[in-house]
C-alpha cells in the first residue's frame, strides 16, 4: 500500500473515531442538562452556563483529531 494512500485511510480513521467519544459526551451532557433544567428552573442558567463549558471541552477532543487528521493527510 503507497504511504500517501494509508495515510489518508488513517485520517479517516483517526476522524471516525475521534469524533465518536465527544458526541455521546455531548449528547449525555445536554440531556443531563435539560433534566436538570426541567427539575429546576430557577437553576437554569447556571446550569446552561456548565453546558457550554463542557460542550467546548467535548469539541476541543474532535479538534485535536481533526488537526492530527490534516497532519496525517498533508505532511505524510
């Protein structure tokens, strides 16, 4: 198999499953928020706030793969 060729078959790899953890993590975490929310209104907004710090956190794993995938793909 030519290296550009396994290259690029790991980028998609390393994307495919790079991106698998972060949305069921995203998923898990805006569920358990509206949960959250729905037992208590009043808490809303700081409960929405924690969401988007962890949804950001749970993005940053996909785009550290992403970057590992463009180093794969264009460096190789």
């Amino acid at each position: 198999m030519d290296p550009k060729t396994a290259a690029v078959l790991a980028a998609g790899f390393c994307m495919g499953i790079g991106s698998i953890g972060p949305a069921i993590a995203i998923g898990n975490l805006v569920g358990r928020a509206l949960d959250g929310m729905a037992r208590q209104p009043e808490a809303s907004g700081q409960i929405q706030t924690a969401m988007f710090i962890g949804v950001a956190f749970a993005e940053a794993i996909s785009l550290y793969a992403l970057v590992v995938a463009f180093l794969l793909i264009f460096v190789v």
